[in-house]
C-alpha cells in the first residue's frame, strides 16, 4: 500500500513538472515551418533565457542588461506570464499557451469547442534564421472551432503585420502581452500576439483580448 501511494505522489509531482497541457488548442504548423521547427525553438529558447536574466535582447550585453533588470524589475513580460517555466518553453507550447489565455478571456466560449490555431508562414524582419526574415514582419494562417466531431463551426484566416501599442511605464503590470521594444522585430512571440487577437476576435466579434505593448529599453 505504502508503495503505491509513492507512486501516485511521483506521478502527480511529475504532472506538476510537465507543461499543461492544451485540451482546448489544437496547434498546426506548415511543413516549411516544421521542417526548421528545431531551429526555431533553440533560436527562441537562447533568446528567451538570455532575456529573462539580463532584460535585454542579444548577447553579451550584461552592464546594459544589469540596468534594465533593475528597471523592469516589476514588469510582467508576456513570455513570462505565459510560461513560467524556462523549462517548457518552445514555439508549440508558446502558441497553445497564448491561445489558452486569450480563450479563457471569453465569457461565451463553448469548452466543447477546440481552437485549431494553423500556421502557415511567418516573417521578422530581423530573425536570426534567413528563411524567415522579410522587410516586414507578418503571420499568415487560419484559427477555426471545430466541435466533438471535427467540424468546423467558425473559421478566420489571418494576414497581419504587428499592431503595437507603447508604454511610458517600465513596470508594465497592466492586460497587455508586454514586451520590450527590442523584441518587436527579433522574436516571434509579438507578432504571433497580434495574429492571436485578430484571428480569436475574429470568431467572438465580441472579444477584447490581449495585443502586444512594447515599453522601451536601453540600449
């Protein structure tokens, strides 16, 4: 008996440990962005650490860093509030992750729809990996409910360039997905903010969900 309380216990620690899993997202990428998704993550991931410590975006920037992790100290940054957890980060768990937000923000949506969030391309204007940059930064694809059976209630597609808003704050803590102005055209995560909003409002005209607000830093 002793024993098989220890195991329950491990199983649900290990369940504390995992990324949530998304029951009511459904994430879908093109073959183009699958076949370098690997690539993409460790990209997102090396950025991401790096941000979370020093508050800036690059390398070896940390006495400009040190400054702005004292200057932010109180500001809630999307990728942050989304996934806590260095640990589970990657392009997948970050779209289902937003997507999960954005829906629980809706007070009609039915919990027996599933959100199918597709991907199909998208571009930023100064990434890291050549495949993806453009001289805009931009998001094309599709978000659709679909009920128990597969079929599709709703269905929107998505062309969109970043809509930004701007904070004089630097310590951020308001509904906004908040980022720092140096992120806009680096990471993905700001654009894929603004094809979130646009696609999920599209299907609750109702809706007011969380966009990107950038707040600036130094240098």
């Amino acid at each position: 008996m002793k024993l098989m309380k220890l195991l329950a216990v491990a199983v649900a620690c290990l369940g504390l440990a995992a990324p949530a899993s998304a029951m009511d997202v459904d994430v879908k990428f093109s073959s183009k962005i699958e076949d370098h998704l690997s690539r993409i993550d460790r990209i997102e991931l090396q950025r991401e650490s790096f941000f979370r410590e020093y508050r800036v975006e690059g390398a070896n920037r940390r006495q400009v860093g040190n400054l702005n992790v004292n200057r932010f100290s109180e500001t809630e940054f999307a990728n942050e509030r989304l996934i806590p957890n260095i640990d589970n980060f990657s392009f997948k768990n970050l779209v289902a992750a937003m997507a999960e937000y954005d829906l629980k923000q809706i007070n009609d949506h039915n919990p027996e729809h599933k959100l199918v969030v597709e991907i199909d391309n998208f571009w930023v204007s100064n990434y890291s990996l050549n495949r993806f940059q453009s001289f805009n930064t931009r998001m094309v694809g599709t978000v659709s409910l679909v009920d128990a059976s597969g079929a599709v209630v709703a269905s929107k597609e998505v062309d969109t360039v970043i809509l930004p808003q701007f904070t004089q704050s630097w310590n951020y803590q308001g509904s906004e997905f908040a980022y720092l102005d140096q992120s806009a055209n680096v990471r993905v995560s700001p654009i894929l903010a603004t094809f979130l909003k646009k696609g999920i409002e599209g299907l609750y005209p109702d809706a007011d969900l969380p966009g990107p607000i950038f707040v600036r830093g130094r240098g």
